[in-house]
C-alpha cells in the first residue's frame, strides 16, 4: 500500500529535516526534491532559531494542509471553516486577522509562528509522555491542537490512549476527526480525511534518525 502523505508535504518535510539539521542524508536525501529544497517558507521555518523540531515539522504540514503552500494576501472568509471566519495566510483566524489588510509573506509567518508556539505549549500540558515523543510525533499532535484545538485533544480518546502509553493507537485516532459543518451538516470533509490520514502514518511510521522510537 502506498504513503497516505502527499508528495508536497513528504518533500518539503524532508527538506525542513535537512535545512534545520534535524537530520541528514539516506531517507531524507531521497525524499526533498529541489523544488522542495528552494521553498521560501520551508527555508524560513528551518532556520528559525525560536521554534521547535516539533513545531518547524507542524508549521510545514499546515502550510500544506491549509494552502497548498500559497499564502493568501487578504483574508477571506473560509466558508467551509465553524462560523465561517474570517482567515488568511495558511489557515489563520482570529486576532490579528484584519478586513481589507493586505498580509506579506513575513506578515502571515509571524502570525503563524506565534499560533504555533501556543499550540505547542498546549499540547505538551495535556500529553504525558511529551518529552519522550519523536519531533514528527510531536508535530502531528501541535498541528492536531493548531487546526482543532486544545480543548478537543483534552477530550480526546487520543489524548486517553497516548496518556496510557498505547502512542500507535493515540496516532490512530487522527482519521477519525474527518468532519466540518457544511449548510448546518457534520459532512466527511475530503481535505480533513486526507489531513488524518496523513498524520496517522507521520505520527506512527516517521522517525528522525537518532531520536527516540
């Protein structure tokens, strides 16, 4: 059976792994494509010194998830997001997001960073075992806080299932948060289906070299 993991995403991630020094050649080296390699946003998150392994590993799958790595200029309002909000950059709502305002680049990387961190804070409170988790564990778990947020993981059979210390099955439960609201209906979302599947392989198959398995 093939990767659940985007082509996108497994090149860009395995272009962070090289260009933050998380990890170097073999599987990795493989992986990137030079595209991947030249990714502004990419070479952004890997060398920011104020962030995380785990977090440059959630801020690279959001930018796929939520954009396909485009980053949008002005907000829009994401008719298929709770309440329809108002967002722009790679999947931001909230403060800081301003009617008519055009966001650069560097505008919406703060914007991120600055979400991401807090979802890192986060995820670590509630998650037992933190500190013994792989960065892409690590990662799927920020991006899980980031999209769905703090107070679902808390009530989460996967939160119950990585406090338990059964990880596989906590990374399990990542393709059951499929659905959104779509005209008052809880609908099986195609890009929320792809996104737990996706992070299901990463958080149980995909391991830095040298770190804890």
């Amino acid at each position: 059976m093939g990767s659940k993991v985007p082509q996108w995403l497994a090149s860009r991630l395995a272009a962070l792994v090289i260009g933050a020094g998380i990890a170097a050649g073999g599987y990795w080296a493989t992986q990137a494509t030079d595209e991947a390699l030249r990714d502004e946003y990419v070479q952004a998150v890997a060398t920011d010194p104020a962030t995380s392994a785990a977090v440059k590993v959630a801020m690279v799958m959001g930018s796929y998830y939520e954009s396909s790595g485009k980053h949008i200029g002005t907000p829009y309002v994401d008719k298929l997001g709770k309440g329809q909000p108002l967002t722009v950059c790679n999947g931001i709502t909230g403060e800081g997001v301003v009617a008519g305002r055009w966001y650069s680049p560097s505008d919406c990387y703060l914007l991120e960073r600055r979400r991401y961190l807090q979802a890192e804070r986060e995820a670590q409170a509630l998650l037992t075992y933190w500190r013994g988790y792989d960065p892409f564990v690590q990662g799927t778990f920020i991006d899980f806080v980031h999209n769905k947020g703090a107070a679902n993981l808390e009530a989460s059979t996967m939160r119950a299932k990585a406090n338990a210390g059964d990880l596989e099955g906590a990374c399990r439960q990542n393709p059951r948060w499929n659905r959104g609201t779509v005209r008052g209906v809880s609908t099986v979302l195609p890009g929320l289906q792809l996104r737990g599947d996706s992070n299901d392989e990463i958080c149980r198959e995909w391991r830095v070299a040298g770190g804890p398995t």
